[in-house]
C-alpha cells in the first residue's frame, strides 16, 4: 500500500530574497501545503522582514528569523523541528533557495518515497548551471566525488533537493558539525544505500554556490573543512583515522593545486592550508 503524506517545503535563506521567493513560488506551483523560509541571515531581521513584506498575506508561507546564522546543517535541522511541531505527519521537501521545481517533482518524489518503505530521503537527478548531475560517489578514503563507484565508496544525494520522511529517521537529518558543504556527504555515510530512493530524472534546476560564492575562499574553505571532518568520521580505528587522513591530504592538495590553475588565483590553495591547519589544532586539541 503505497503512503502519500503532505509535503511542506523548506528553504534557508542567507541575504538573498529574490531567489528565494523564485524558489518559493515554484514550491507553491507543484502544490506543496506550506513553505517554511528559515532565514539564516543574521542582519538583525532586515533579510526576514523583506521577505515577510513580499510574501505578506500568503498564508501558505511562513518565515522564521535565527538571530544567528547557523549554517546549513543546523538552519535545516531547526527548520524541519519547526515543521514537525505544527505538521506532524507530513514530509518536508527541502530546496536550495538558489533551485526551483520542474512540472511533476513533487510527485515524482512522493511516488519514489512511497515506492521504498526503508527510504528516509528521496532525491532527483538535478541540472545543475546545464550539466545533468543523479547519485554522486563518496570514496572514504580519498575524498574523490564521482559519477561512478569507486571500490570503498557509498553514494549520497544532494542537499540540493530532498524529499524527507522526518518519522522514518531516528536523529537529526544532518551533523551539525558540518556548518555548509560536506553535510550531504555525511548523510550518505550515515544513512546508507538502502535509506536513500533516486528518482532518476531531471526535477529541480539550481544555479548553484549563490550564497557561499564559487571559487571564494569562504566557499573553498567551507568544502575543504568539510572533508576533513568527514574523514575522521568515517574511519573506526587509530590506524584508518590516519590512512585516510593521509588520503584526504592527497586529493585535497592536488584539488587546491588544479582549482589554482584554473582560476588562476592563489586563493584554493591558500584556503587549503588554512583548512589543514585549522583541523590540525582541532585534532591537537581532541575536538575531531
């Protein structure tokens, strides 16, 4: 018996109310029952009260303001505690602000939850800025992202789009230790391949990187200390900790090397050492 739920979209918010209400509104066109907005913008209520004037008399919409931003991770975790309060027995669907719906997503996803009891997450291939992007590989010990698996790598879906059973998890959809990039991953980690349903067909185009900035240092710094952490979390032993540390070393290196060249900035590399010496006091300190 297949098991349909109502679906309430979540999105964070960071500065950026355009996009955001472009992403709302294609929420509301494929029928979702209610959209939470968690803005995340920590500019003392000025992101939060533009939004809530644009979308003012939408019942449909509603917009919490953190006092802090508190990344995406925690944003999500928070925003889908808020849902569960006031909407018990629905899913959430989360979208990036920076992403909008294709005709038919929702009930492309809905059908793949429904389809796969065991799933927690449901996700669709995604165009992402023209190229077509479905499963992505994780491989634990080099960090390397892949189309195809690797030996010793586990799939993960996008944070990007995800249609999320809240009643079928046990824990927070995402680690908070992860404040944006690398939560995703870890997802993957957690969950396992069972857990996660693709849908395999394009649903949500997304612009990508628009509020972090691709090729920042924020953006280059954010991803690498995301892996770094991963690293440590995936590896059970003394031994594993180390080898794949060494591994991450590697693949982040020459990542930081070819990000250089191409952009033809210092920058990748420069937020590769700050990324390696701020996860080494962190290892130093016993806190990863």
């Amino acid at each position: 018996m297949k098991e349909y739920r109502p679906i309430i979209g979540l999105t964070l918010n960071y500065r950026d109310a355009n996009r955001t209400i472009r992403c709302i509104d294609s929420m509301l066109s494929e029928g979702v029952s209610h959209v939470l907005i968690w803005d995340n913008s920590e500019d003392n209520g000025t992101s939060g009260a533009t939004l809530s004037s644009n979308l003012s008399g939408d019942p449909k919409v509603s917009v919490k303001v953190s006092p802090t931003n508190l990344g995406f991770a925690a944003g999500v975790n928070r925003g889908i505690e808020w849902i569960m309060a006031r909407f018990d027995q629905a899913w959430v669907l989360l979208l990036n602000n920076d992403a909008r719906l294709l005709p038919g997503a929702i009930f492309s996803l809905s059908e793949a939850l429904s389809r796969h009891s065991q799933a927690v997450i449901a996700y669709p291939k995604i165009n992402h800025a023209g190229r077509i992007l479905g499963t992505v590989y994780y491989q634990r010990h080099t960090g390397l992202l892949t189309t195809r698996p690797l030996p010793g790598s586990f799939p993960y879906a996008s944070g990007c789009c995800q249609l999320i059973a809240v009643e079928r998890c046990e824990s927070p959809i995402f680690d908070e230790d992860f404040f944006m990039y690398g939560e995703d991953w870890a997802q993957g980690w957690t969950l396992g391949e069972k857990q996660i349903a693709h849908v395999p067909q394009p649903l949500v185009v997304h612009e990508g990187s628009a509020s972090s900035g691709l090729g920042s240092e924020f953006y280059e710094m954010c991803i690498l200390i995301g892996h770094w952490i991963l690293s440590g979390k995936i590896s059970q032993s003394y031994y594993g900790r180390v080898f794949t540390f060494l591994g991450h070393y590697i693949t982040l290196a020459g990542r930081a090397i070819l990000r250089s060249v191409r952009y033809q900035s210092i920058t990748p590399l420069c937020a590769f050492q700050k990324s390696h010496d701020r996860i080494k006091r962190a290892i130093l300190r016993g806190t990863l």
